[in-house]
C-alpha cells in the first residue's frame, strides 16, 4: 500500500530528504510492542537512528516498509522459511515438546528425560573423562565454559573413526556422551548421578539440595528447544548436508556463540549484576540510553514468555541464595511498559546470579540444553531429502558488461 494514500499511515517526520518515524509510529505501523521492535533492531532487522530537536529513537521510514511488506505480504515460503517439524509448538504463548507442556516437564521431568521424548531414544549417556580432562588443561581455568564445549565436541569428533553414523541409536549414543562431557568440562565435580545433579557444583559453590537441583533441570528443559531458532536452523543445515552429529553441534554452537543468541543471556546477567544494589540506577541509566532492557520482550512471543514465567515462579518459592535478585527482578518487571515481560535470558540471568553461579553459568546452561533440541532436529533433518536447504541468491552487485 501506498502510505501517501493510506489514512492509517502516521505522518513521518522529515529530515535530510528522508522520512522517519517514531519508535511509537513504528509499533503502529508493524501491529507490534516497544519491546519488540527493539529485538528487531538488536537482530539487525532495524536500524535506530537519533534526529536533532526529537527524544527517542527514530526509524527510517522505507526500512519500516520493508519489514512491514516482509511479514504481511511474504511469498510463498521455500524450505529455509518452512520447515515441517514435530517436536516443539509455540502457540499463544505456550510452549510444548512433542505435544508436551515444556512447563509441566519442568516441573517433575529430568533433561534427559526431555532428551529421551525429543529423540525417541533411551538415553544412553556417558561422559568421557580423558577428554574432560584434556579440554580443560587445554582451555585454561579462565576459559568461558561455551569455548570449553565447544572443544569437547570438535575433540569427541576428531577421536571417533565412525562419527559419520547417522542412524538413531549412533546419533543419539554419540549425542549423550558429548553432552555428558559437556558438564563434566566445566569445573570439579561428581562424576555420578543426573546432568543436573553433577552441572550444580560446577557452576556454583552454593550447596545443591533437592529443591535447586529441581530448579537447575528446570532450566534445562525449558531452555532445551524452542523451534526455529539460528542455533536451530545451522544445526539442520549441518545435518541436511548430511554432516556427523558432532558437525550438527558445531554448527549449532556457531550461530549461539553470539550477543544475538546465546550471549543474550551474558548481557542480562551483566544487566541485572548491575541493578543489584541500586535497581533503580541500573533501569534509569537503560531508560536514558533509549535501548531495550536486556532480558526483555520476544519476537516470537507476544504477551509473556512461560519459560521465564516458569523459572521465576519456582525462584520465588525456594530458600537460599542472594535474595537481592528477586528484589532487583522485581523492580525489573514493575518498570516495564504496559505489554512488554521479562524473556527466558533475564530469568537464567536471574537463577545465576541468585545463587552465586559463575558469570557464564546462565550461557552455559543455554548450550548444553539446547545441544538436546539440536539432536533431535538433526534426527528429522537426516530422513529429510539430502541438501535441500539450497535458497537462491538475489545478485545486487556490478553486472560484467556485454562483450
């Protein structure tokens, strides 16, 4: 639609020849929240600039259109746009596995029993302690604990002359043991019982009890899939390529190795670490820079994100730890405009800092969770037709000249 003609359409406001509006105007315009537009600009689908004489950010009004005319008029979708799944549903807010709340698996459920309904598959875990062993003299004590995974599985790979293996039960035996390497890599601790149960004393020195042991798989569920994400859709290509389980993950942990996905969770901690002892300071100083808080608001979700609701609820209920974090969490959410709600990244901020965790702890609980949901996608990626993410190019650049 022409917006010259369209009576819906706010007047923009006019500077250097181009139009802009406001970020107001825009959540008009796209039928969305603040804090969603501010997830497109911090995923590069918006670009914020600032105009002498107005408060606020303001947006380029053709850049508007595009993301408008994108969303509302998309051409039929090709494979890297679509992709028929099984295992998770997000659907008014909610969130299931395999038709399954994510929420009621977290409240009674282990990871690898979450692992086991995303596979199909017993889990048959174990972790390797020569390699744990070896990344982590390797890595060094300072090493964040995503680098150090991301050795175990580049390590596992290269010692594992039939990784390329890609029925069920090979995938899904190799994943478990990446992943049980995964925990024990990241500091001192048992080398017996649950992934929840041996991660705890690695991330914290608070002591484990049955109650944060619960909270800890909690996390791990909810965090386990979550659809389409990037992490997601590398880890299918990886797969669809036809590429070894330990490809898959690799590719995974590319894309999540970013401020866009996985360190999302990294700028909420550093956020809410902040706000600890004067909450207000820390919300005034985001407010002034005009820029979304961290942790805050989803482009998938439109009202609440229940993982986030999830965790938070079982926080409050529980003894221990530095109880300024639910104060702080608090204050948080009472400053957030009408609409906008806390993302599952400031409630894994929220469980680190609360109990003394590690300052990657909340990004490293991400990753070896996601690993998981991973799995499972390159389990349905391998009966899929080879190589069928192949999206063409739109060639934008000199065009040779005619001989």
């Amino acid at each position: 639609m022409d917006r010259m003609h369209s009576r819906r359409f706010p007047t923009p406001i006019r500077h250097d020849g181009r139009d802009y509006l406001t970020t107001d105007q825009v959540s008009k315009v796209l039928g969305v929240k603040t804090s969603t537009i501010y997830s497109y600009v911090s995923r590069g689908r918006l670009h914020s600039q600032r105009i002498s004489g107005h408060d606020g950010s303001v947006f380029a009004v053709d850049e508007v259109e595009r993301l408008r005319d994108g969303v509302r008029h998309r051409p039929p979708a090709g494979v890297a746009e679509r992709i028929a799944t099984q295992l998770t549903l997000l659907r008014d807010d909610r969130l299931h596995y395999r038709g399954v709340p994510a929420t009621d698996l977290a409240r009674d459920e282990t990871l690898e029993g979450v692992a086991a309904l995303l596979w199909q598959r017993r889990w048959t875990g174990g972790a390797d302690p020569a390699v744990a062993a070896s990344v982590r003299a390797l890595a060094g004590p300072a090493s964040r604990g995503l680098d150090r995974i991301r050795l175990v599985v580049d390590l596992l790979g290269a010692r594992d002359p039939l990784r390329h293996k890609i029925d069920d039960e090979s995938v899904t035996r190799r994943a478990a043991a990446v992943i049980g390497t995964a925990v024990d890599v990241i500091g001192d601790g048992p080398s017996e019982g649950s992934l929840a149960q041996r991660l705890w004393p690695r991330l914290t020195d608070e002591p484990a009890t049955v109650s944060t042991t619960r909270l800890l798989d909690a996390a791990l569920i909810l965090l386990a899939d979550h659809d389409m994400s990037a992490g997601t859709v590398a880890a299918r290509v990886g797969a669809s390529a036809r590429g070894s389980v330990y490809a898959v993950l690799g590719a995974g942990l590319g894309a999540f190795d970013g401020p866009m996905h996985g360190g999302a969770t990294t700028l909420a901690y550093r956020f809410l670490a902040g706000a600890l002892d004067d909450p207000t300071a820390a919300l005034a100083e985001a407010h002034y820079g005009d820029v979304a808080i961290p942790g805050t608001g989803h482009v998938v979700y439109r009202h609440h994100d229940p993982r986030a609701e999830c965790l938070i609820a079982m926080l409050g209920r529980i003894g221990g730890g530095d109880r300024r974090v639910m104060a702080a969490l608090a204050a948080v959410v009472d400053s957030l405009a009408e609409g906008d709600f806390v993302n599952s990244d400031l409630a894994l901020a929220a469980l680190a800092l609360r109990f003394r965790m590690r300052p990657d702890a909340a990004e490293t609980i991400f990753a070896i969770a996601r690993m998981v949901g991973w799995v499972a996608h390159a389990l349905e990626e391998y009966r899929a037709p080879r190589l069928r993410f192949r999206p063409e190019g739109i060639y934008t650049g000199v065009h040779p000249q005619a001989r």
